[in-house]
C-alpha cells in the first residue's frame, strides 16, 4: 500500500512540473506565466506567494537550463 502511494505521489508530483515547465517554455510574457501557475497550484489547493511562485519558477528554469 505504501509504495503505491509513493508511486502516485511521485505521478503527480512529476505531473506538477512538467507542467510548470511546459508554461515556462512557453512563448508568453513572464507575468501572464506567474498568473497561470498561481491558478493551477490554488486549483489543485496549493495556495503560494507571489515570491514562492517567483522561487519556484527561478528553480525551474535552472533545472531546465542545466
């Protein structure tokens, strides 16, 4: 049971940030990124500051550029 848990937990959280990714990636104004993050994290019932969403897409894009 537990390491089905951990398994979709890992899912999701994977799901997370190839999402974010995809919106970092794509071809639109940083702000209106920012936006679209805050919205899916507060859907999902993850409520985030404006610089947790600023730390969050800073860690991004490094992993994405290393």
């Amino acid at each position: 049971m537990n390491s089905s848990l951990t398994a979709i937990s890992a899912f999701l959280g994977g799901a997370i940030v190839g999402a974010a990714a995809a919106l970092l990636l794509a071809p639109e104004k940083g702000e209106d990124t920012r936006a679209k993050i805050k919205e899916i994290l507060r859907k999902k019932g993850i409520l985030c500051s404006d610089s947790e969403i600023d730390a969050l897409v800073e860690q991004l894009t490094t992993e994405i550029n290393d």
